[in-house]
C-alpha cells in the first residue's frame, strides 16, 4: 500500500516539474 502511494506521489512530482519546465515542446518532440 505504501508504495502505491509513493508512487503516485513520484508521478505527480514528474509531472509538476514538466508542466513547469515546458511540457508541450517536450510532448511535441516525443511525438
């Protein structure tokens, strides 16, 4: 259980962080 939230917490820092720095270019780029 613990995990599953640690996780989720992970995921959200990484998206936090991307949103911020520029997330579009980066998604335009993966595609």
């Amino acid at each position: 259980m613990r995990g599953r939230g640690f996780g989720r917490l992970l995921l959200n820092r990484c998206l936090e962080a991307a949103s911020r720095r520029g997330a579009r270019e980066h998604y335009t780029a993966a595609l």
